[in-house]
C-alpha cells in the first residue's frame, strides 16, 4: 500500500474539546473524522452482524467488548484509508490498552505507510466541569454537534437552542452536573494514564496541546503544531 496518510488519535477528558476540534479541522482543513458512536450508530440501523451484537450488548446493559468495538473501526479504516492523503481523526478510539494494541499491529500489517499521533488534549478538571455544566448537545442523533451556554464561549449557538447545522432543538445531558461530571473524570483519568503509559513504553511520541482557552487559537496551536513533545 502506498497510503502516507496521518492518522491523529485525540485523548482528552469529556469537555475538552475533542470533538468540536475534530469539526474545525474538517470544515477548515477538509479531514476527515471516525467517531465510532456514530459508526455504532450506523451499523445498529443498518442491522450489520456488528450492529446487531453492539445493539444486544447496549440493551442489556453491558460493555461493547473490545472485539466488536476494533472489528468495526478497523473495517472502517481498511475501506476509507488510501483512497488520498486525507488525515484522520478517530474520536473515541482507542480507548483501552487493547484496544490501541489492535489499532498498533494494523498499522504495521496493514496500514503500513500510515503515521500515527498521539495527540493528549490538556485542560484542569475544574474547567472541565464548568464547560459540561454548561454544555449543550443537538438531539439529532446524526449531527450531535456540541455547544456551550457559558458567556463568552465561542461555542454558543447563533439560535437560543438551535442547532446551527441542522436546527434541530438543543438539550442538555442529564448527567452534566457537577457530581456525576467529577465522578466520571475519576474514572476517566484512570483509563487515560494507562493509554498513555502504553503509548509511553511502546516508544510512540505524544503531542500535548493546552485548551485552556479559545476554540480559535486552539486551532491554529494546533496546525501549528505548538505542542510539547514527550517521549
């Protein structure tokens, strides 16, 4: 395969801006973006064998297994990746140790002129809290786009509770508040460090970008490419 293609893998707590930065570099940059809750989507309406078990597990109330979750996104980045030089961003993959283990041997065995970067998107936990207290989501499920209430936020939407890209209504999660929020970046902060421990011993590079600030300049400091990098 002749790919040479990047692919970016953004690690960052709920809140930090994964996705609404994954939107501006497809809408200014024209990349493009896996989100494997709406590839989860896709396959439970479109009734695949991986839709279906996904949709089994969810109704039970259980974990998606590993398998089932790198089975789908590799079947994605198999039939989209080397038709150009487009990058991709997966968000919310990985998202486990085994699961960036898969996403490693397919790159070496498969995907071999790809280039991955690790990409971990810093932001204090009390601002984080305050973002998804005031964050709102479009309700249709095929859009999802992300905006925020708080004054000043360039994520504020140009209609009280209108999505600008759909116009769809705009609801709240009923689990941003501010103690289940601090309850799930506990748990999330476990799951990051042992990623970034595997990424650390496995000899990949990492890029570390400061969010604490406007959408805009987060942005360009990242097509700039101003980041830390750890080894």
């Amino acid at each position: 395969m002749n790919l040479h293609k990047e692919i970016y893998i953004f690690i960052g707590p709920p809140g930090a801006g994964k996705g609404s930065l994954s939107q501006w570099c497809m809408q200014k940059l024209g990349w493009q973006q896996l989100s494997t809750g709406a590839l989860c989507r896709k396959h439970i309406a479109d009734q695949t064998t991986i839709g279906k078990q996904i949709d089994f597990a969810i109704k039970s109330g259980k974990l998606i297994a590993d398998t089932l979750i790198t089975d789908m996104v590799t079947e994605w980045l198999i039939d989209n990746v080397g038709h150009d030089k487009t990058p991709v961003i997966l968000d919310g993959f990985p998202r486990t140790v085994v699961q960036a283990e898969a996403l490693d041997h397919l790159i070496k065995t498969q995907l071999t002129d790809c280039t991955l970067k690790v990409v971990k998107l810093s932001l204090p936990d009390e601002i984080i809290v305050q973002r998804l207290a005031g964050r709102l989501i479009c309700q249709n499920k095929d859009c999802q786009a992300v905006y925020s209430v708080i004054e000043g936020s360039d994520l504020a939407p140009k209609r009280p509770m209108i999505c600008d890209v759909c116009s769809s209504s705009l609801v709240r999660r009923i689990d941003d508040d501010a103690t289940a929020i601090r309850e799930r970046l506990k748990v999330y902060h476990e799951h990051e460090q042992k990623l970034l421990d595997y990424y650390h011993n496995n000899g990949h590079k990492f890029y570390e970008l400061d969010v604490d600030k406007p959408l805009e300049k987060v942005f360009e400091d990242f097509k700039a490419m101003k980041f830390i990098v750890t080894v």
